[in-house]
C-alpha cells in the first residue's frame, strides 16, 4: 500500500529519499468499510488520509437537511475535513465510505514533527496547501460556469471506471442537479 504513496512522494522532487522513508513511517494503514464515517460533523479533524482504495465522499446536511455531497475522492489521492485539520476547530462536514477504503493516514501531531524536521517536508505541505486549494477553485467554477452536462462529461473522463461504484444520488448531489437531470444526462450519452 505505500509503494504508490513512495511513488506520489518520489514525483514531488523536492523530498531526498531519506526524507520518503522517514515520512512513510508516520503513515498507519487503516481499513474503513462501505458506510463507515472517517469522521462525522461536529468533531475535530486530526489527520490526512490517502486512499490507496475506494471511494469516499465528503458531505455537509444543508439547511433544508438534505445531504449536499461536495467532494468524491477517488483513489491515490488524499483527503481530509481540511478547515477542521488547519484550525483545529470542529467540522461542518462528514467524510464517508462509498465503498470498502483502504488508507494511509497521517495524524497532525506527526505531520507536524515532519515539517519541523525537514523544510522539504514543510515544502510538500505548502504543496499539499495549494493543490487544495485549486482543487477547491476548480470545484466552485465548475458550478457556477460550466453546464450540467459539462461537468458530468469531466467526470466520466477524468474517473469513468469508478463511477460505476457511485450511487446516483450522491453523483447528482456532486453535480448540482437533481437524479432526474442526471437521469436524463446519462440517457443522452
């Protein structure tokens, strides 16, 4: 399972191989069956995961209290409750299993002694930081610039073999629109 992570770490470039052997060290597997939380809203977020396997979804429950699915995160990518992670504070969200998730996770305390060891480590989080922070970027403008059908078609192109395993109630919720449209959506391609 970490021999992907090594990969991931090893593409950076910027972390010597002692600092991917250290770092990988800190990193436990853990196994979240289908329908587990990671974590629930209302409790601090002290990790990062990466998914080695699965599927998860980060989800908040609107004011109307329906279930609003903003992130799938597919597999050899990390995840995390991040504004909980950073501030230390509660979290709005809820991070769940959509399928059996194999992960490596990394607890704050020990990210945080690797950053303060190595500044290449204190490198890859700035990283980390700022691929979220594009990720997030991406996310919003989708929605508010880009049609139903766009970014369904995104999806199928970037994640088509594991769409499969996502339940068309939460793909709906991702892509802003109801089941029907969705419905409709797929009917058409």
């Amino acid at each position: 399972m970490k021999q992907v992570l090594e990969q991931l770490f090893s593409s950076y470039g910027e972390l010597s191989k002692s600092d991917i052997t250290n770092g990988l060290d800190f990193f436990t597997p853990k196994l979240y069956k289908k329908g587990d939380f990671l974590i629930k809203a209302q409790n601090t977020c002290n990790w990062i995961g990466f998914v080695s396997s699965g599927i998860v979804r980060n989800f908040y429950i609107s004011s109307k209290g329906e279930e609003v699915t903003y992130c799938i995160t597919f597999p050899n990518t990390f995840i995390t409750a991040y504004s909980s992670f950073i501030s230390g504070k509660k979290t709005f969200e809820n991070i769940h299993a959509i399928t059996d998730v194999e992960m490596l996770v990394i607890d704050k305390t020990q990210f945080s002694e690797l950053t303060k060891e190595s500044t290449n480590w204190l490198k890859f989080a700035n990283h980390f930081a700022e691929q979220s922070y594009l990720l997030m970027e991406n996310r919003l403008l989708a929605l508010q610039m880009e049609s139903a059908e766009k970014r369904y078609s995104d999806l199928l192109t970037t994640n088509p073999e594991f769409l499969q395993n996502v339940p068309l109630k939460y793909l709906a919720s991702y892509l802003g629109i109801t089941q029907r449209h969705l419905s409709r959506l797929r009917g058409a391609i």
